[in-house]
C-alpha cells in the first residue's frame, strides 16, 4: 500500500537522492530549489513524498503563493518550466496528486497547479504551431565530439565569437566576495535584458539563493569583452540533466556573437560533468527562441501543465502570451532601468512563469 506524507528539512538526502536517481525528475525537483523560493520570497515550500513501506517512490514539491487579497495556489513549481510529481508506479503518482487536492487544498479549496514536462521528444511536425515546449540536446560524449557534431556554421559562428576577442570562464559556487561579484555582473547583464524584453527581472538574492542551496549541482559562465561581462547563464544539475534557467548577453556586443561562446562553453562544461541531456528551456514551436535552439540540435519535448479544482482537472494550462501582459511589457520597456531594477523583483515574486 502506498503512504503519502510531508516531508522536512530533515529528509532533504533522502529527497534529493530520490530526485537524482530518477531519469523523469528535473533540476527543479530538487530540495534546494523550493528553499530559495522560501528564503528569497517568503512563499511556503511543501514537499510531499509517497512511500511503498519504507522507501521513497514519488515526489511532489508544491509551492503556497498568490498575490495578497487574493487566493493562493498550490503551484509546483514556479519560476521554472517542469516539475510536478514524479513517481515510479501510476498508483503512487495518483496518490500524490490526490493528497494535494484532497489533504492538502481540502480546506482552503486552492486551486493546484502541476508543471509537468516530458522527458521525452517528439516529431516537431506532430504539435502546432504556438505550443510551448522544452528543448533537449542529446550530448556527445566529450567536446570535441559534440563540436564535431554541430553543422559548420554552427562551428564557425562559435569561431565568429573567438576571433572576435571574446572569451568565456565558468565559475563554481563559493561562499566568497569574489563569487558575489560575478553574480553581480551576471545580474547587471541580466536585469538589463529584462528590461529590454518588458518583463520584471528577479531579485538578485534569488539567484544567490538558487546558487548557494545547488552549490556543486550549479555553475555560472561568463563571456567577456576584455573586462567587460558582455554575456552569462546559470546552469543547474540533476541525474544526467543540464538546465539552463537563465540566460542574457548585452545587446551592444551581439555583433560579436557572445550567444554563441555562451551556449558552447555552457554545453561543453556540461558534458564534462557527465551530463547527457541539455535542457535549453522553453520556447514556442517555430518562434525565435525555438529556431535559435534548434540549430543547436535540439528536439522539442511536450510540457503539459494542467490545473485542479476541487479535485478536478479543469484545464490545460494556456503558456500562450494575453493581450493584457503585451501591454504591460510595452510599458515596463519605457520605464527607466534604475526604476525597473528597484520595482521589478516586488512585482516578479508574483509571477509564477
């Protein structure tokens, strides 16, 4: 018989050792993620576990947040493309999200939200056009076999970036001031690209959070133009999957191709962790981001996030953009960046996406 039950702090290994040797979990399942949502933002972080006597067969972390006034939902995960729950059997993953909805949203009557996401691709041909997916990279066994993969243009725009004067360096998490200080141009490259694209930019305590819970299953890389950080993206760790959440480079260099020495060193970093697959995040089919990604190699994997109410699944979640968030991001791009900088991590905790 399968036991669902909350699970601590105190069962964070048995968690986490879970989620690592589980090929359908991602990054986002990990312990340390709803901790930084806890410390940065405030929200509660609920983890729910599902046991065959006495070991661990399903997970489902589960975030409390909504807007103040207003009523919360069960969301897991925010801030990130798939999570939901996982489980080894059907019987277990039922029993998951039945306790969500009859235990745990019983007397609040909070809508439940699971983000869940394929491991597996599909046929682009096969989905229509505006669906929101993940893209993964199969990788190579070493760089040189996954440059050796790529198309030649491919190559050469990455020798574009060199020959340009670029140059990338990957920094590993420590508690020191020289590592607050990359994430500090991490963020002004960041924040500025936020801005550009109207969207509210987290606070800079949520990536140090996110760095600090991952440590060693986290790393950052940085492009430079001589000293200046023209380009970043931090990279988080699980089983064999490299995610990349967190992307920007600084518009003014992208003659340069910082892009494209990003996504190489991020990619080759990854492969000498031991990754296998790269999780290039979501994008919408045949869109900008998706074609960008694309050439990479990548194949679109389905996300299918679905709502509960009252025990009831009433939708498929829309990721498609409202005329109403359009106009919002025309507006924020026409703030002044000191503004947006000091307003939008207060309106971004939020927003759940």
């Amino acid at each position: 018989m399968t036991i669902v039950t909350k699970l601590n702090r105190n069962d964070r290994h048995l968690w986490d050792q879970y989620v690592s040797a589980c090929a359908k979990t991602t990054p986002y399942h990990r312990f340390a993620w709803g901790q930084a949502i806890e410390k940065s933002y405030g929200f509660e972080a609920i983890y729910v576990g599902a046991f065959y006597y006495d070991n661990l067969v399903g997970v489902m972390p589960l975030i409390r947040m909504g807007v103040p006034l207003r009523q919360k939902s069960l969301i897991s995960l925010p801030y990130c493309d798939g999570a939901g729950a996982i489980a080894d059997n059907q019987e277990a993953l039922d029993a998951l999200i039945a306790f969500a909805n009859n235990d745990i949203a019983k007397d609040t009557q909070e809508p439940v939200e699971l983000r869940n996401a394929d491991t597996t691709t599909v046929d682009p041909d096969t989905l229509a056009d505006g669906q929101k997916v993940r893209m993964l990279l199969s990788l190579a066994a070493t760089p040189d076999e996954q440059m050796a993969n790529f198309k030649s243009k491919l190559r050469s725009q990455i020798r574009k970036a060199e020959k340009n004067g670029l140059t990338s360096k990957v920094i590993e998490y420590n508690d020191t001031d020289d590592f607050a200080k990359h994430v500090d141009e991490f963020y002004a490259v960041f924040a500025g690209n936020m801005h550009s694209l109207g969207s509210p930019v987290h606070s800079k305590a949520w990536f140090m959070a996110v760095l600090s819970g991952y440590a060693n299953n986290a790393y950052m890389v940085l492009v430079y133009k001589d000293e200046t950080v023209v380009g970043g993206g931090i990279v988080l760790l699980n089983n064999n999957t490299a995610s990349m959440p967190w992307a920007s480079t600084n518009a003014q260099y992208n003659r340069l191709a910082p892009n494209m020495l990003l996504y190489w060193t991020v990619l080759s970093e990854a492969i000498t962790k031991g990754a296998q697959v790269f999780d290039f995040g979501r994008s919408t089919l045949n869109e900008g981001t998706y074609n960008f990604k694309k050439q990479w190699g990548s194949q679109p994997a389905s996300l299918n996030w679905a709502r509960y109410e009252n025990g009831n699944l009433v939708e498929v979640v829309d990721l498609g953009k409202s005329t109403a968030r359009e106009l919002l991001e025309t507006i924020w791009q026409k703030l002044p960046l000191w503004l947006v900088n000091y307003v939008g991590p207060k309106v971004r905790k939020f927003v759940s996406l």
